[in-house]
C-alpha cells in the first residue's frame, strides 16, 4: 500500500473518530442542558408556585430571579426563557417523557401546542422523522 493511501486511510480513520465524538459530545451536552431547564420548571412550579400553573405573587419574583440569574450566569436566564423552562416543566412534567434527540428549540415550540396528544405526537414525529426545528414550526 503506498503513502498516500494510507495517508487517505488514516484521514478517513479519524475523521471519523473526530465526526463521532462531537456528536456525542453535542448529544450529551444537549440531553444535559434539556434536564437543567427541566429543572429549573420543576422549582418555579412546584417549589414557588406550589404546582399552580401561575404564581400568586405577580411577575415580580420571575423578573428579580431572571436579573440575579444572568448577572450570575449571564445570557440564557432572562425573564422569557424562565418562562419558556416554566412552560416545558407545565408540558412535559414527567422527566422520562424528555426525548433527548431533540434540542431545547424543538420544545420551546412544542410547548406553544395546548393539547398533551398533539405535543406528543409532535415529538414522536420530529425524532423519528429527524424534523429540524424549521420543519417542525411549519
């Protein structure tokens, strides 16, 4: 075999290692960022709000607890997201029902669909179907 197929052998090799570990990294990384938000529905409703879908004290606490969180954390806990991990926490209240498969977008927009069977179905069709989130919303 000369050196250059076996350069060409070898490039194939790990790009394909590289090509794999990033997916699963992402795929990790995803499932891993889906439970925190998860989560953090799970204390607004159940810890703050007693499992009401509002709470009885107004927006403020939402608000005040969004400014802590970003001055904390920064982007990605603003007042809207914390409404939109309330609102995946009100939809999907069971962690197992999480499909990991899809990305934090896919559920921001399932969340908007009242019906429990619709957004199940919804889902089940964008994992075996490997909807992308432009699919999904149209």
């Amino acid at each position: 075999m000369g050196g250059l197929e076996k350069s060409s052998i070898l490039f194939k090799q790990i790009t394909e290692i590289v090509t794999h570990s990033r997916q699963k990294a992402y795929q990790n990384s995803n499932a891993i960022l889906l439970q925190m938000y998860w989560q953090i529905g799970h204390i607004i409703i159940e810890d703050e709000q007693h499992g009401n879908a509002k709470a009885a004290y107004g927006k403020a606490v939402l608000k005040n607890l969004a400014q802590q969180l970003t001055v904390e954390f920064g982007k990605g806990f603003d007042e809207r997201n914390l409404n939109n991990m309330r609102a995946f926490y009100n939809a999907f209240p069971i962690w197992n029902a999480v499909r990991t498969e899809l990305s934090w977008t896919h559920y921001r927009i399932i969340c908007r669909l009242d019906a429990e069977n619709l957004r199940n179905q919804y889902v089940i069709q964008a994992v075996e179907a490997g909807w992308d989130t432009r699919t999904l919303a149209t």
